[in-house]
C-alpha cells in the first residue's frame, strides 16, 4: 500500500518526466555525432582484430566493474541526481580529450574511461526511474526515453549522412562536437537536483546495508540469478562476433563513413517507430515472453552479414532487428525491476551489468583473436564462416530463455 511520501513522489516524477525525457535526448544527441563511429574510426587506425576486442573487451568489462562497486553506494545513499550530474560531466569531458588523438592505444584508453562514466550514468538513471515513478509509469517513461532519444539520434545521423558527409579526419571534429552538446546536457542535471530530497527516501530501506549484505541479497534471488546467468550466456554469444561487425564493413563491404551512417538510420528509424508503437503495450505484456522473443531476434545481424555482399543486405538487417531492439530496451529493465528488493535497483542493475559485461568482455577479445586467425589463414572473407557460426549459437543459447522464471 503506497504511503503519503510515496504518493508524493508519483507526483513530482510526474511533473518533471517531460524535462528528463528532453534532457536524455539532448545527450543522445550529443553522443550519437560519434558513437557509431568509434568501431570504424578505430578500424581505420589499424586493421587489428585484437584492438578492436581490446576496445569491446574495456568497455564492457570496466564499467560494469565499476557499477557494482558504486551500485550499493547509490541505492544507500539515493543521490541519483548528483551522481548522475558529475558521472556525465566526466563523460563529456573524455569526448573532448578523444578528439586530440589519432593514436590507436590512447584512443581505446579514453573510450573506455568514457564507457565507465557512461556506465554509471545508466545505472544511475536506471535507478533514479526506479525510485522516482511506480510501477505503471516505468514503462511509460523508459519508453518515452528511447523514442525521444532515436529522434535525436536520427536527427544527427541524416546530417552525418547528407550534408556533413565526414571523412576520418573530420569525425575527429565530431567527436569535439559531441563533449560540447554532450557537457550542455549534463548540466541540465542541476535545475533537478532537488529530488534527491524525495528519491533518498530509499535511505530508510538501504542505510545499513552493505556490500557484503547486498551480494547475499542477490546472490538468494533465484530467479533474477537465473535470468541474470541466462542473459550474461546469450551477450557473450554476441560479443564474440562484435570485433566482427566493424571489420566485415570496412574490409570486406568497403563500406564508407557515410554508409555507416546510412545503416545506423535505418536501425535508428525504424527502432524509434517500433518503441512508439509497442510502448503502450509492454508495460502491460507478459515480461517472460517478451524477453524470448527479443532476445530470439538477435540472430539476425550475424546472418546477414555473413551473406551480405553489399551495403543493402546489412541496412535490411538493422530494419528486421529494430523490434526486437526495442522490445528488450524496455523488458529488461522492467524484468530487473519487478524481481529487485524495493530500492535496491541500482545494486541490482549493477550486478547484471557486471555479470553480462564479464562474459561480454571476454567474448570480445575471444571474438578478436579469432578475427586476427582468420584474416591471418584465409583473408577477410573468411569471417563469413564464422558470422554464420555465431548465429546458430546466438539460436541456440536465445531458446534457453524459455526458463526464465515468469514475475
């Protein structure tokens, strides 16, 4: 049963989800000037397969290290403004240092110190909507978040695609472009500092708890442990072949900067219109089948890409994947959600991402030496092979979700 505080923070989350859901798509916006480049950017610098597991391997493993320390700290002391505030400040920061550099080295360094910052904007904002809106509206919200964010990031990639048209060099200016929007929008934090007042309610719940105390909570959580180890299995499948991705359009597509572009739009397109229209129904869906399904639709990218042989086949891939994208953007959180400890989101969040971002990490730089063996054996080409592998595992590994417990 809600309590008087609890129904005055519906009530001054409800008034300000308009600002946060601005505020998310500016810094989307910022973000995506650059982002889809980094993998191309880095693959221009040098045709290393391990440097691009390298680069999957830090921003995977990194932040999510950081998460879990940081998690219980959050959900303890309910700052998710502040933390949210300085974490994306850092971040924008970091966008600026990585337009000085050609290096591929200090390059991948200054990407993954951005990713662990980034890392713990997310779980911070996973945790402020966890705190600040009740179960009804978390959907609503996160929703409303993608959607807003998409048509930022579609925005920024018609003009990458159509007028700005950049080379290597100029994403280097791109990238001093995103930390200026980027820094713009971490600032926005402080006109809603305030509710740190209200989401620190949680403090009566998590004062006393500790990190040890807060991995025993976990850790007896059979279903979110189920489910956690589940999801960590099928990212790993995945992240096998992410060095992959960048290397088969660069080398083996020949793909350019402005088709790179032209392939995030259509994935950004046609991800936002599939957020608007199943938004309204996936708060009130059942979690477990949304997850199956989602988490089924990942098979696509590997199997296109290992038969494409031009741009076209790839651009297909990313319009087929955007459902299923959008379905697990909002399933996850809410799955994390329904079977977390009350205002224990961050902590929860945390150890997900940990779980998901070790084998992600380790799946990469996998994924990276096999890249390197191949190219090194038989030539390009051959990763064709092993992209049609991956998506039989990624099948494979999808199907076991049908365990997951139904919440």
């Amino acid at each position: 049963m809600a309590t008087s505080r609890d129904s005055k923070l519906e009530t001054i989350g409800g008034n300000i989800s308009r600002y946060i859901i601005f505020r998310q798509a500016l810094a989307s916006l910022a973000d995506n000037f650059s982002s889809p480049y980094i993998g191309y950017y880095l693959a221009s610098l040098t045709p290393s397969g391990v440097g691009q597991g390298v680069l999957q391997f830090s921003t995977n493993a990194l932040p999510t290290l950081a998460q879990v320390v940081v998690g219980p700290f959050l959900d303890r002391f309910g700052r998710y403004v502040l933390a949210l505030l300085l974490s994306s400040t850092v971040a924008s920061i970091m966008w600026l240092a990585v337009s000085l550099t050609v290096e591929p080295t200090t390059f991948i360094a200054l990407i993954t110190t951005r990713a662990v910052f980034v890392g713990l904007t997310s779980l911070a904002f996973t945790a402020f909507v966890g705190a600040l809106f009740d179960h009804s509206e978390r959907g609503r919200i996160l929703s409303g978040v993608n959607v807003a964010s998409q048509l930022a990031t579609l925005i920024v990639l018609i003009l990458t695609a159509t007028i700005i048209n950049p080379s290597i060099e100029v994403l280097r200016y791109l990238f001093l472009l995103s930390g200026v929007v980027s820094l713009a929008a971490s600032l926005l934090w402080i006109k809603v500092m305030h509710l740190d007042r209200h989401t620190a309610i949680r403090i009566e719940r998590s004062g006393s708890v500790s990190l040890r105390s807060t991995v025993a909570d976990i850790g007896s959580n059979k279903s979110f442990m189920k489910f956690t180890a589940l999801y960590a299995s099928h990212i790993m499948t995945m992240a096998i072949a992410w060095p992959w991705f960048p290397l088969t359009q660069r080398y083996i597509l020949n793909m350019s900067v402005a088709e790179i572009a032209v392939l995030n739009i259509c994935g950004t397109l046609t991800t936002m219109i599939s957020q608007y229209i199943l938004g309204r129904y996936l708060s009130r869906s059942n979690l477990r089948k949304l997850i199956i399904v989602g988490r089924l639709g990942f098979v696509i990218p590997p199997l296109f890409y290992s038969v494409a042989r031009d741009a076209t086949t790839i651009y297909i891939s990313s319009i087929l994947l955007s459902p299923f994208s959008a379905i697990c953007n909002v399933a996850i959180p809410l799955y994390v959600y329904r079977v977390a400890q009350h205002g224990m989101y961050a902590s929860y969040t945390a150890f997900l991402n940990f779980s998901q971002g070790i084998l992600a990490a380790t799946g990469s730089i996998v994924g990276g030496v096999i890249a390197d063996a191949i190219i090194g054996s038989g030539g390009f080409e051959n990763l064709r092979y092993a992209l049609a592998l991956d998506a039989v595992v990624r099948l494979m590994v999808a199907t076991l979700f049908t365990r997951v417990d139904d919440v």
